[in-house]
C-alpha cells in the first residue's frame, strides 16, 4: 500500500515496540519506498522501509 506525506503510521524501527508518527518526506516511490518519519512522543526523525511500516488498523496504514 503506498503511503503519502502526512500519513500518520504505526512503524518499528528495531527498538522493542512500535513506535508511532507522521511521514515527511517518501523517496524512492514504488516496491522500495523509504519514508522519513517524524516521532509523534519524541518529535525525532526515522528513516524506515515500507515491510518497516506496521499494516492494518494496529497502523492505520
């Protein structure tokens, strides 16, 4: 599913938990997007993958 700026998203990030937070910026649309995402709690900056990105209503993505 592609996910556009300002999506608001479920994500994991390699941290124990899932994490949650809005998309700023999509690159590389398409099967290998990359997404900078900003923390909703802590207000800091991911860069994840799509398969990084948590589905369904847990994500709202």
């Amino acid at each position: 599913m592609p996910y556009t700026k300002n999506d608001h998203v479920a994500y994991r990030d390699g941290r124990p938990g899932t994490r949650r937070g809005r998309i700023e910026e999509v690159r590389d649309e398409g099967p290998h997007a990359v997404y900078r995402i900003r923390n909703d709690a802590t207000d800091e900056i991911r860069v994840v993958t799509e398969e990084q990105i948590v589905p369904g209503p847990e994500g709202n993505g």
